[in-house]
C-alpha cells in the first residue's frame, strides 16, 4: 500500500512529459553571434548540421554569413547548410549598411552574379537524381528583417520568412519563423 503513492507520482510525472512543438525545436532568437540559424520548412523544423556546414555560397571565410565590398554595393550572403540530408539555404541581400527589412521579390539570374536583386534559394541535391532548386521572386515571396548589424563586432541577426518555388516546376515550399545569428 505504500507503494501506491509512490507508483502514482511516478505515472505523474512520466505523463507530464510533453514533446517538443516544431517551433519550440527551433534555438531561441538572439542577437550575440551564437551561430544559429533554423527555420520552419512547411511547418516541421529545419535545423542545420552541428557537426558541419556546407558553405553552398563557395566563399572562403568558413562563416555562414559573409559581408564584403564589392563594385555594386555591400553584399551579405547567408547560408544555412544540412550535410546530412543534402539541403540548404542561401540568402542574399545585395547591399546592407544597416539594420532594416529587405524585400524578396524580385527574379533571380545567375547572369547577374553581383548585381542579383536580394532573394532566397533552398536547395536538395541528396537522394535526388537531379539537384533542385526552390526560388523567391515575383510570384514567391518573402521578406528578411536584420534586427542587429554590428561591423564592429562582425554579428548579424534577424528574422525571416518566404515561399520558394521550384525553378522549373510548380512546386512550393513555406520557410517560416526563420532566425539567425551568425558572425561575419
């Protein structure tokens, strides 16, 4: 009979366990150049490899944000790489001075290079017979919000949500409650 109680807090508290929300698997939005980036893709987190990072945007700093001077402005590039599963995502803006809300709205050309309207690309190449490639532009939209551009101490956080598009069909994907915190 003693032991009823017992068994019964038990039971208690195992059932007070609860699972994680999608949105709660996400890291916690900050501003102090943590490293973290994660996003919703059609409602199920997408969280980055901790063991690796796939630097998609070919630059050498080996930091998943890159800022630097160029004949057309000041680009920063972002990049949120899962070796594991072969996805991605990759940010550009074209020109950031300082904090704000950029618009991703407009079509992508890999022609431009440097002179790129800003946009998002998310990206499968694992387990595929072709690559594919997922774009914002006129008819999939987003927006990125810087909320901490710090030259000084080479940080970068913000917020961000869009719909991408397959470039070459109609499929769609949702990434919501995006964030990130990357030094540059």
């Amino acid at each position: 009979m003693k032991l009823l109680p017992l068994l019964l807090l038990l039971l208690t508290a195992s059932a007070c366990k609860k699972e994680k929300t999608e949105l709660e698997k996400l890291p916690d939005a900050s501003q102090t150049g943590s490293g973290a980036g994660a996003f919703l893709l059609d409602g199920h987190a997408w969280l980055p490899d901790k063991s690796k990072t796939i630097n998609i945007g070919g630059g050498s700093s080996g930091f998943p944000a890159q800022w630097r001077h160029t004949k057309t402005g000041r680009p920063l590039e972002l990049t949120f790489g899962k070796s594991s599963d072969g996805t991605g995502l990759n940010i550009y803006l074209p020109d950031v001075r300082k904090t704000g809300t950029f618009q991703l709205d407009h079509q992508f050309s890999i022609m431009l290079g440097d002179r790129n309207p800003a946009y998002g690309l998310y990206f499968m190449t694992k387990s595929l017979s072709l690559p594919r490639s997922f774009l914002t532009g006129p008819t999939a939209t987003g927006s990125l919000t810087i909320t901490r551009f710090d030259t000084i101490a080479h940080i970068v956080s913000g917020t961000f949500e869009m719909t991408v598009k397959d470039e070459i069909g109609p499929e769609t994907h949702q990434l919501t409650h995006g964030r990130f915190d990357y030094p540059f």
